[in-house]
C-alpha cells in the first residue's frame, strides 16, 4: 500500500546531499498532470465529473511510480466541498492505488470519520494507522515552508475549486523568507523553468545545487536548503500553469508588484536571468577550442556565467561583460 508521504524537517548528515538530488529529480513543471488526464488543472472551471472519471481511468491503466501530490490535494479539496461527488468517487474506487490515494485524500481534508468507515470497508486499517501517525497535516493547515510537496498540494487544491488563496498561500513562503533566500529561490526557480531539475544548461557542469548545498550547510541541517527549494519549485510550477491560467497569472503578479522588497528582488534576478541566458549563448557562439587561448569576450562570458551559476550577486555576476563594453 503506497500513500502520501511529506519530507521531514530533519534528515541524517550523510544523506542530506543525496536528499537535495532526489528531491530535484522529482520536481516535474508539468505540476498540472495526473495519470496522463489533462483536464485537471481546468476542472474548476466546469466540475464535470467526466474529468474525475478520466483521471481515474488513466491513472488506473498507468498507476504513477509515487502518489502525485496534486491529485491529492485535488481531491481533498473536491472532497471538502462536494459531498455528492465524494460520495460518488468513494463507492466507485476500484483498484487498490485508488483506495490509498483516496483514503490520503480524505485524511488531508480533514475528514477523519469519512476516512476511517472508508478504511473499515475496504481493508485499509494499516494505512489509516500509518496516516494518523504521520506528519500530514489537514489541508487548512499547510503553509509552504520547507518541504517541496507542500506547494502541489495547494496546486491541487486550487485546480478543484479555483480559489487563488490556495496560491497566496504558496508564495506567502517568499515573504517571511529573508533576501539571501528569496533571491537564491528566484534564481533556482528560473533556472528550473528553462532547464529542469538539473539547473544548467547542455554544455555547462550542474553546480547550482551543490553550491547552495554548501551555502546552506545542507549536510548538516537540510531545513534551509529545502524551503530554498520550496521557494524555487514554486515559481517554477506557478509560472508554468500562469501560461494558461489567467487567475494564476494575476495573483502571481500582483504579489511580486504589491510587495517592494520582493518586487525589487523579483526584477533584479528576472533581468539577471536575461543576461544569464544572453551569456551562455554567446559561449556557444565563441565556442572556445579546448586548450586555446580564450579571447577577452570569452573569458568575460564564461567567468559571468560561472559567478552566476555559483548564486554571486547578480551586479557582481555580469560585472565583468561591462568591462568588456568598456
């Protein structure tokens, strides 16, 4: 029986680093999806419940590896808020994966009673006892601080009702997060949302991670690196739904445009950004031989690029290009 599980708040000083990987490696921009069902991230516009039968359906012929944390924030809320659906989806779960993620679902929503006469019908009382001792806390509760997950839950909450305090919620996280993280979470979010877990472009070594690692003492306490990654996650998943969601869209910017800090944050990394990306162009246009003398364009390139991708501050990151202007 597989169900929902939450990164802890603490993780053992050797496996820190290997955390960090396999929690990147998970991350997905295509946080709208369950089971190969599109409808989902569109569901609160209709409710038709032909969108819960096809995710279901595909997810049943194609059960993911690990329980998508969407598909069971998105159920919570539809449970929460539909009794007649909630009742329809719980007398025609069939499969097994179903009945785990359905019995997740109603934990997070916080109908506790409902779980557990779901969990005496169909055999599911390890799992119940699993859950309520767990760390998964109701829906109302969870407030993004450290722990990836959290963000796809809300994701899921929002794409069964359509309510935008589900993602106010989510970057409420870069307000109380002080300027080093949220310029590092911005920068990493980026990164993500043009070249996935790996944070770096073909033809460039991955350091990102492993410096924010080392900036962060993730070996010794991981806590720090992960809201830093909770923080990039969530741009990366907010601005990839913001492209067909106009209600995202709006709150995404009316938040970054309504604080000043996070404002004058927010610009200064999207135009380094901008020139990150100019950067690793015009390297690839120089293409210096290996073992050759770099020309002082080069040279200027590659040490911008390596300064950025190490999270130096971004006027000390393309400084050097100025100089080549000069």
């Amino acid at each position: 029986m597989r169900w929902i599980s939450r990164l802890g708040p603490r993780v053992a000083p050797g496996s820190a680093v290997l955390l960090i990987a396999s929690t990147l490696c998970c991350l997905r921009p295509e946080v709208a999806s369950a089971g190969g069902a599109d409808c989902m991230p569109t569901y609160y516009r209709a409710k038709s419940p032909a969108c819960i039968d096809a995710i279901f359906a595909a997810i049943q012929q194609a059960p993911p590896r690990t329980v998508p944390n969407n598909l069971v924030g998105f159920l919570a809320e539809l449970f929460r808020s539909s009794s007649k659906e909630r009742e329809r989806i719980l007398t025609a779960t069939s499969s097994d994966y179903l009945k785990s993620v359905t019995l997740t679902s109603l934990w997070l929503a916080g109908l506790t009673e409902e779980a557990r006469r779901f969990a005496a019908t169909n055999n599911l009382s390890a799992p119940l006892e699993q859950l309520a001792k767990s760390s998964l806390v109701a829906l109302d509760a969870i407030k993004p601080s450290s722990l990836p997950g959290d963000n796809d839950l809300l994701i899921g909450a929002y794409m069964a009702s359509g309510n935008t305090d589900f993602i106010q919620r989510i970057l409420g996280n870069y307000s109380s997060a002080d300027d080093e993280m949220v310029r590092d979470g911005l920068r990493m979010g980026f990164m993500m949302s043009k070249f996935g877990p790996n944070l770096a472009p073909k033809g460039r070594a991955p350091v990102m991670t492993r410096v924010a690692c080392e900036k962060y003492q993730c070996k010794s306490d991981a806590r720090r690196l992960l809201r830093v990654m909770t923080l990039a996650s969530a741009l990366w998943a907010l601005q990839s739904l913001s492209q067909q969601d106009e209600r995202i869209k709006k709150t995404l910017n009316s938040f970054f445009t309504g604080d000043p800090r996070l404002k004058t944050s927010f610009l200064i990394e999207q135009n380094a950004f901008a020139n990150y990306l100019t950067t690793v162009v015009g390297l690839t246009a120089l293409n210096n031989p290996a073992g050759g003398e770099p020309s002082p364009g080069y040279a200027a390139m590659s040490k911008s690029a390596d300064i950025y991708e190490k999270l130096g501050p971004a006027n000390e990151a393309f400084a050097p290009l100025q100089d080549i202007k000069k």
